[in-house]
C-alpha cells in the first residue's frame, strides 16, 4: 500500500457470504487487537473499501481516506490497549 510507516496491519479479513451478520468479523477483529497487544504493539491498522461503520463500533478510528489503484480506503488505526 502508500502507508509502510504504518504496523503492523490487520489485512484481509474475509467472511463467506453464507456466515455474515453473525459478528465473525468483528470476532476476527477484536481477535486481532488482543493478540497485537500480546505481541508488544500499541496500535494496528487497517484499510477497508466499505466496511467503516463495522470498524469505528468497534473502537477503531479513521486516519484518512486514501485513493488506491483507484479504489477509495478509508485508513484506520485502533489502540491495542482498549478492549
């Protein structure tokens, strides 16, 4: 991506169909942010084209909106100490 000051990054969280609207990505997510906290990282990052509103309830907080290869991202960061 244009960000490599930014890490690390939670990337390609992708949920089948058939299993949406059952909190498995927010699972995978919050899932995410404790094991970066273990691990020693203040803060993780990600990009989502059209997922902001799933994110930000989940704590996380947009830094900008970026243009990739012509597609929109909204650029997030979320601190590995709230729960």
């Amino acid at each position: 991506m244009t960000h490599d000051h930014l890490g690390p990054w939670l990337s390609s969280v992708v949920v089948p169909p058939c299993y949406r609207g059952n909190g498995v990505a927010s699972a995978l997510a919050l899932w995410a942010v404790k094991e970066a906290r273990r691990l020693g990282f203040g803060e993780l990052y990600l990009f989502t084209p059209r997922n902001e509103a799933l994110y930000t309830k989940l704590g996380w907080q947009t830094l900008e909106v970026a243009l990739h290869r012509e597609t929109q991202l909204t650029v997030m960061s979320r601190a590995t100490s709230v729960n």
